[in-house]
C-alpha cells in the first residue's frame, strides 16, 4: 500500500505519482489522511511559515498566463509599474520577523531586472540583514539574472531564490509564449555556483537552496513558537 510505503520513507515511483493523481480526483480524504501521517510522522505538529513582499509590482511585458503583473492580465493595477521602497521592504520584515516567520522572499514583477532594480534589492537585503534585531532568511524572485547581479545578490546575503517555474517543462509552453522554461531556471543554476556568504539565519551553508513557494527542504519551526 502506498500509504504504509510512504510512511517507512520510500521512495514513490511515476505509476505511484499517477495513482496519487486519480485518488485525488476520486477520494480525496482518503488521500488527505495518508498525508496528515506522512506530514505528522516527518514534521510532527509544525509549520514553517514565510512572506512575500513586492519590490517592484506591474508593467511586465511577458505573457505568463497565471500572473496579475502581467500587461497582458486584466487586473487593472497591471499596467504601470510600481516600486516600494527599501525602507518599506525592511519595515515588512521586522514584521514578518515579529510574526515568526523564517524568511521573506522579496518579489519583483518583469523577466529580468534592470541595474537599478537589482541595486534597490542589493540596499534592501542589506539593511535587513544589518538588523540584529530582524533575524530573517532572505529570498528574491527576479527573474533572469547575470552572474554578477548573481555574485551581488548572493553577498549581500541571499541565501533563497525562486525559480517561477510554475509547471512543468512540457507544459510550460501551453501558458508562457515570451520565454521558455530553461530560461527560468537559468538564475537558480547561477545562484548555486555562488557560495553562501551570511548564513546568520540559517544553519545550513553550500550553495544557495531553491524555493518553489511553500515546499521546501528545511525543518519547520514548531508551532506556537515564541
Ligand atoms: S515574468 Fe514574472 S512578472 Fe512577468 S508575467 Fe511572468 S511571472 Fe509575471
């Protein structure tokens, strides 16, 4: 049985992952149950939380299909970029710190950012990590970088960075049409190469870790922490 094999850490196959896939569809709690045993036999009861803030919202040229920011989206905030400012970012911090959250992604709209975007990200991460008091891990989602933007991101101190591939490789095309797959993973192959250079909030160090937007490879924090 799936479940019990799942429950000894082995690992699941693709005709295991397609059978999941159909329970989903047809039974649903049996599926939930299952995963409420895995979670609580791996993570007990705990949750590692984390933020998001804008650095930059709106005006991007691209096309992908699941994006607010997008020009080509109808939500009415869209068209114009907007920034926030360095000093907004660090106060969303101290925030998110001040409700344990283990780290903030800041998140700009655009497929790749200009000198000065990266510039504004490169001032907010280190004033964060300045704060002894605001003891945060830092991700970003910029889109495509160039080894140095890289090599400036990762020593001002981000440890994160979220890659935006939101499907998979066969798929992608079926909801982006301006850029390809490989081209978002483009930036995290480049993080990786750099090491890790402030590791103040985390305890692990090598090279930068992805992020996919809630799954990740950390033990969470308990529940209830103060
Ligand atoms: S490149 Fe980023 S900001 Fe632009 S539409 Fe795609 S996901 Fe949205």
């Amino acid at each position: 049985m799936i479940g019990s094999r799942a429950l000894e850490n082995e690992r699941l196959d693709r005709p295991d992952a397609l059978f999941l896939s159909e329970l989903a569809r047809d039974d649903p709690w049996e599926l939930m149950h299952w995963a409420y045993r895995v979670r609580v036999k791996n993570f007990a009861n705990t949750v590692r939380l984390c933020s998001i803030v804008p650095g930059k919202l709106g005006g991007c040229p691209e096309d992908c299909k699941w994006c607010a920011q997008s020009i080509h989206s109808s939500a009415p905030e869209a068209k114009r970029p907007q920034r926030t400012t360095i000093d907004e970012i660090h106060r969303t911090a101290k925030s998110a710190h001040a409700n344990h959250a283990a780290s903030m992604g800041i998140v700009n709209s655009g497929y790749r950012p200009t000198q000065h975007d990266l510039d504004e990200v490169v001032g907010a991460i280190r004033k964060i990590t300045s704060d002894n008091n605001c003891e945060i891990e830092l991700c970003a989602s910029l889109g495509e970088l160039t080894d140095e933007q890289a090599r400036q991101l990762a020593q001002a101190g981000l440890t994160r960075y979220h890659h935006n591939l939101e499907t998979s490789r066969a798929f992608f095309r079926e909801v982006v049409t301006t850029h390809g797959y490989e081209q978002r993973r483009a930036p995290w192959v480049s993080l990786r190469a750099q090491p890790v250079t402030m590791s103040r909030t985390s305890s692990k160090t090598g090279p930068h870790r992805p992020c996919s937007r809630g799954i990740d490879d950390s033990r969470p924090p308990p529940l209830g922490r103060t």
